[in-house]
C-alpha cells in the first residue's frame, strides 16, 4: 500500500493477525484463502521486518504467526489508504453493489469446499 512498505496481500495478513492475535499458520492461509507456500512467501520480508513474529507451537511442527507492536503500527498507518481505496470503490458501485460482490467472495470458498 502507497507509503506504508506493505502489499496489499501482507495488510490482508496484518489485518488478519490483528483480529484473531496469535494464529497457526495452517489457519492464516485457510482464513485468506491462500496457498501455505504463498503465505509463507508473503510472511518472510513481514517477519524480517519485524512486523510479525513467528514461532514453533508447543507441540508438533506446526508455526504461529503474531503481530508484532510494529505490526500493528504499520497496519493502523495502512488502514486509512485501505479505507479510501474502498470508499472509492464504493461510492462509484454504490452501496447495494458492495455488500452483494463482498457476500459473492466470501461465498467463493464454500463453493469450491463443496466441488468434487
């Protein structure tokens, strides 16, 4: 996102440790509807930064991922560019148009979790 040092992908993630905290990282990749292999490639320059810190689970092999106080910097200096972006997105489909394409996208993995 303009100015913040963050793709629109890692805010995604951000925004997702942000309001779930402490996450496995098998969690973060369903809840975003993404490949683990993609999450952990967008993850890496997030956790060298120092925006999300990630550490083994107690037991297993399994990772969890958490926003760092840095993190939630970037994330709370990001938000108002995401804000905008979405007002213009709305103000130009109008509000009716918004909530039926951000119902249809949360629709799209349950409709492919029922696909043979």
């Amino acid at each position: 996102m303009i100015g913040t040092g963050v793709t629109i992908t890692q805010f995604a993630i951000l925004r997702a440790l942000g309001r779930n905290g402490r996450t496995p990282l098998t969690d973060l990749a369903d809840e975003l509807v993404m490949e683990r292999t993609s999450l952990y490639r967008t993850l890496a320059p997030l956790e060298k930064a120092g925006h999300v810190a990630i550490e083994n689970a107690p037991k297993g092999r399994a990772k969890i991922a958490n926003l760092t106080s840095s993190g939630r910097m970037i994330m709370d200096d990001a938000a108002p560019n995401w804000e905008a972006a979405q007002s213009v997105v709305v103000d130009a489909i109008g509000e009716d148009r918004w909530a039926d394409l951000s119902q249809l996208l949360l629709d799209i993995p349950k409709i492919l979790e029922t696909r043979p």
